[in-house]
C-alpha cells in the first residue's frame, strides 16, 4: 500500500512520516534550511506485515505541481490539518487535487494538539468535516496526534496497519506504464528511473520505451517499495534499472511504457469539472496549465458547447497543448488543470478522447462519439461507439492501452465484426447490411438490364454511414452475399438482362475477339468506322456482363480464351519456368500480345515474373473474374 500525505504547507506531514518511519523525507539542502518541503519525499515501513510506503508531498501553494507528480489513483490519502491554524487554503486545495486524481480511501490527522486546548481541537475536527463532506473523505476517521509528544500516533500507525491488511493487491491485465518523477545513476548500474506503476507489470528483462524519446530500453533490475524484487505491478513505487537510456535523456514527467502503447498526443479531450471555489468561469481559448501522472504542460482550452463553463460546472472540452509540447494521456487517464498564473487549481477531469480533429470538432459525429465514452468502461465504449461508427482496432486498443489479448476478448463477448481491421457492432452491420441489400433489390427492380451499382452509389450518407457501408460491402462480397464486377455491385443471384446495344455490339465483335491474338481497340474502331473515344466507351459494357476481357489498355479477349491461354501456361510451367518465348511459340501469338498476356496474368496473381521466366503461383478460376474496386 502507498499513503500520500497531503496538507497546507508547516501542518506536519514530515513529522508523520518521520515518527512512522524513522526516515526524514527532505532530502534537499534548501529543504533542510527552510524547513518546508519543496519536493517530493518517500519513505517506507512494514505495518501489519505489508510494506507500506509514504509519499511526502509539499504543501506550499507554488509547490503543487511537485505535489500532483506524486499522487495516483492507487494510493490511500493522509490528509493532514493542524489543530493550531485549522482548515487552510491548501488543505482545501490538496483534499480537491486527491478526489480530482481519483482518490477513493483515506484518513485525516489532526495534528499539533499539544498546543491547543480540547475545545480548539473540536472545532478544528467540526472544520474538517465540513471540508470533507460529499468527498471520499466523507465519514472517514479523523485521528487526532502529536508528533512533539507522541501522543496518537500509534493510533494512527494501528489505521494504517488495518487499511494496508484490507487493500487488496491490484491486479491489472493493461499494458505497462510508469509516470517517471526521478531518474538517477547508480555505479555500476547505470541509470534509475522511479515512479508509481499506473497499469500493468514489468518484469526482468522486459523490453519498454522511454515515452519522450521514443527509445527502447530494457529492464535490468527492479525494486518495489524499496526492496528487490523480479516484478512491478499497478499500484507500486518501484526503481526501475533500465538499459538503454542516459541520465540526460529521462526526468520528471516522462513514462516508461510497453512499446504497442507510445503515442504521443497533443491534443485531447477532457471531460472537465470546474471546482466550485474556482472565482470565474473558464471561457473558450483561455492558457491553463495541465498536470498529468508526473508531467505538467501548457495548453489551452477549446470549449466544444461554446457556453464558458461557470465554477462548479462540468463539461467535455479540448485541450491543445502549446507547440512542440506532447503528453502520453490514455482514455480514463485524470488530469489537474491550474489557472495561468498558477495561483490556484481551476479543477480537473478524465481523458475521453485522443482523436480530437482539427476541424469540425463539433460536429454531430464527434459529439455522439463523446457521449458514447465512458472513461473507466472500454467494454461498454466499444459496445456503444461500434453501434453507430466503425472503430479502427488498433487505434481503439492504443488509445485505452489495451493489450491485445484484453481486446481480442472484448471483440468475442460482444460479437463484433471485424472487416479490414475495424470493429462493428453486429446490430450496425445488419441495420447496414439491410440498407445495401435494400438498395440493389430497389435498382434490380427498376433497372433489370443494369449490371449493379458502384460504391459510390451505395455509400452514401455522412462520413460514418459511408464507412460502414463500404466496410459492409466487402464483408458481403466476401460471404458470398453480393458479387462485385468491374466495380459494380449485385446481389449474388442477380442476372442483369443484356441491354439490345450492348448485344447487337458483341454481335459485331465477338467473332473478331475469338482468336489468341484479336484486334486492338484501334484497329476494331477504325474497321467498323467509329470514333475510337466513343467505340471504346462502347466497349467497356462487354466485360459487365461477362462477354469480353479486357487486357491491358488496348485489347479484348474473350473469356474461354483467356482460360485456354491460362491453360498453356500451366503446361509449360509442369516442366519448368518458362519465358516469353515458350509460350509464344506454343500459342502462335506475337510478341507484343504474349506481354499484354502475361502481364495480365501476373496482374491477377495468376503468374509471378521470376527474372525473365515465369511461375504459375495462382488459380486459373480468377482469370475471367474481374477485379474487385477499390473501396
């Protein structure tokens, strides 16, 4: 379990930690000449037989964002008032930032109480309710001690003794993630990074990434919570021993992460909630500051219902980091946000979205994929966003840092499609589905001589419905549904009926195209005397109905010649690769034409070129069919 102390600047949270751990927890020169905290310290014990540590963070106003860098959601609070000055500033401040961060358990110490008088201590404890009231705070235990004396202490240590014998150990089955707040070298070991385990587990010998560089770095040692240990895991203060990076090249703010999840952002979407003390409304544009595991980065805030957001209000906004500037945010992620002059905590919220565009942010689309979010419920998000839009898998895993395993399963439980790497919800792939089918039944009817329609036709709609129509498409044709030629659609039993020009064309030509070597489109233009433009926009409706072949940019064949021409090929390659010699002279072509041919063959994956030879490596069958359209 780690307990982070939180509290107005001089209310004791060192003297806590010192009289629990024996270990004073300000390290720095200035720290020791000031006697205030400015950065954070760690300590650690074993209380009930579980090692516990504690996380001194500052309490002095321009001091929070070192204060932010060490609070995670795992962590159990200690929230500390000084009976002398009662409720302060920070105390309100510091009890904001926990529940801001997702804080769910804890306590509160009184402390200083050999200074007062009992009465003093009452009111101050009647103070700390009242703050604390609809927090998570809210009936928690208020202890009241004296490091001077001694007096309650051990109250306090039997607490935490009972909540670190009670928190269970998280389990955690997201990719790895470390919000780094130091790094340093230790001879003979290298470099060190530290910080607490936000998800997942890094074991010996794992291979992660150094978020800012984007450097592979491998784990050589680990210690958790201040002991040895072969593994680290959600929730832990570990120092992690790693291979690859120099001192120079880590710090505060940066993350060591599984390698599938790097993925800088800088942009974002919050769903932000403005603390009620906050003195002003946050208006669209205003500079903020923005704190994120260990990292702190200026932004701005782009509201996306446009009306500013009044104190105590709640709303989902953009944040646009200033340029050049990137954060490592996943969906669910909690963030602080503090006014420009860092004067006070403006409030806070979860990231709800990493795919925020440039341009029509608001649009209907955008916003029903906001509202489909629910931050800490990827099951329920995937579930919701694959019934009105098709969801990019990878995109969706990376963004919630989900391994692949986690996702996979998802997709099984709720039995999504998944067609060229999006995700659909099967009652928006049959709805869909049901559209197309509608379609080509209603254009069949009233066009029986039209050979189908072109995906365009069919995918029509708002950029969402286009999508999923074309997704739709290709996992139809796949099935067998709908055919697909020469970039027309039909249903798989359609028979388009010839129209009487296109027949009385094929009726011209069709004894000219039965040879291993017919005429050139040019050629069959000039002897029935037509304009070559027009007679070879004539010629393109042979192939829709599966009358003549077209290959290359000039010629026509017709299909059973195509097959016999495909046939020889395959003769010639029993015995060995051939050339295009061998197959000239066994099919009586010339030249020219046998390289349109093979050409074409290679073209359909009939045949591969290998040098100045050929293989046959495909099915003769996909010769005549023509080719999908790309969609």
């Amino acid at each position: 379990m780690i307990v982070t102390l939180a509290g107005h600047v001089d209310h004791g949270k060192t003297s806590i930690v010192r009289a629990l751990t024996g270990v004073d927890t300000d390290r720095l020169a200035e720290e020791k000449r000031r006697g205030l905290t400015i950065d954070l310290g760690f300590a650690y014990t074993d209380l009930g037989g579980r090692r516990v540590g504690f996380v001194d963070v500052p309490g002095h106003h321009r001091f929070v964002h070192n204060m932010v860098a060490g609070i995670a959601a795992h962590q159990y609070a200690l929230l500390v008032v000084a009976v002398d000055d009662g409720v302060m500033p920070q105390s309100r401040e510091h009890l904001a930032i926990l529940r801001l961060l997702g804080l769910a358990g804890g306590v509160v110490a009184l402390t200083k109480i050999d200074r007062v008088s009992a009465e003093r201590i009452e009111e101050v404890r009647d103070q700390t309710r009242a703050m604390t009231a609809g927090t998570f705070l809210d009936g928690a235990q208020i202890l009241a001690l004296s490091c001077e004396t001694g007096s309650g202490v051990e109250g306090l240590r039997r607490h935490l003794e009972r909540a670190a014998t009670a928190s269970p150990t998280p389990t955690d089955d997201r990719p790895f993630r470390l919000a780094v707040d130091r790094a340093f070298t230790v001879r003979g070991s290298g470099v060190v990074v530290t910080g607490t385990v936000v998800s997942g587990t890094a074991n010996l010998d794992d291979r992660l990434v150094m978020a800012s560089t984007g450097n592979p770095v491998r784990v050589r040692g680990l210690r958790v919570q201040d002991e040895p240990s072969n593994t680290a895991t959600v929730g832990d203060r570990a120092a992690v021993n790693v291979a690859g990076a120099g001192v120079d090249d880590v710090r505060r703010g940066d993350w060591l992460m599984d390698p599938a999840m790097h993925d800088p952002a800088s942009r974002f979407a919050v769903h932000l909630s403005v603390l009620e003390d906050f003195p002003r409304a946050v208006k669209h544009n205003a500079p903020l500051h923005v704190y994120h595991g260990t990292s702190h980065t200026q932004a701005r805030v782009l509201l996306i219902e446009g009306a500013p957001i009044e104190p105590g209000g709640a709303a989902t906004v953009d944040l646009v980091c200033q340029e050049h500037l990137h954060v490592h945010v996943k969906v669910g992620d909690r963030v602080v946000l503090r006014d420009h002059d860092l004067e006070r905590t403006l409030g806070g919220g979860r990231v709800v979205d990493l795919a925020v565009p440039d341009r029509r942010r608001r649009s209907p689309l955008r916003k029903q994929r906001l509202a489909a979010t629910r931050p800490g419920d990827p099951v329920a998000t995937l579930d919701a966003l694959s019934r009105h839009i098709p969801v990019r898998a990878t995109e969706f895993a990376r963004h919630w840092n989900l391994a692949d395993r986690r996702l996979d399963g998802v997709v099984k439980d709720l039995n999504l499609a998944n067609i060229e790497a999006y995700l659909l919800h099967p009652d928006l792939f049959r709805a869909t589905a049901g559209v197309i089918g509608q379609k080509l039944a209603d254009h069949h009817r009233l066009h029986p001589d039209s050979p189908g329609l072109t995906a365009d036709e069919i995918c029509t709609g708002n950029a969402a419905e286009r999508h999923a129509r074309r997704l739709t498409l290709a996992s139809l044709v796949e099935r067998g549904s709908l055919r697909v030629e020469t970039g027309l659609y039909a249903d798989a039993a359609h028979q388009a009926a010839i129209p009487a020009n296109v027949t009385r064309l094929f009726e011209e030509v069709g004894s000219l195209l039965d040879s291993n070597q017919p005429p050139s489109l040019g050629d069959l233009a000039k002897r029935f005397g037509r304009p070559f433009p027009v007679f070879e926009r004539e010629m393109r409706a042979l192939p829709a109905f599966n009358l003549a072949v077209r290959v290359g940019d000039t010629r026509y064949f017709l299909p059973d010649r195509l097959l016999e021409l495909a046939k020889l090929a395959g003769k010639l390659d029993a015995r060995a690769p051939f050339t295009v010699r061998q197959f000239r002279d066994a099919s009586g072509m010339g030249r020219n034409v046998v390289i349109e041919v093979l050409e074409y063959f290679d073209g359909r994956g009939y045949t591969q070129r290998i040098g100045d030879t050929r293989r046959v490596v495909g099915d003769a069958s996909n010769i005549t069919t023509p080719r999908k359209p790309i969609t």
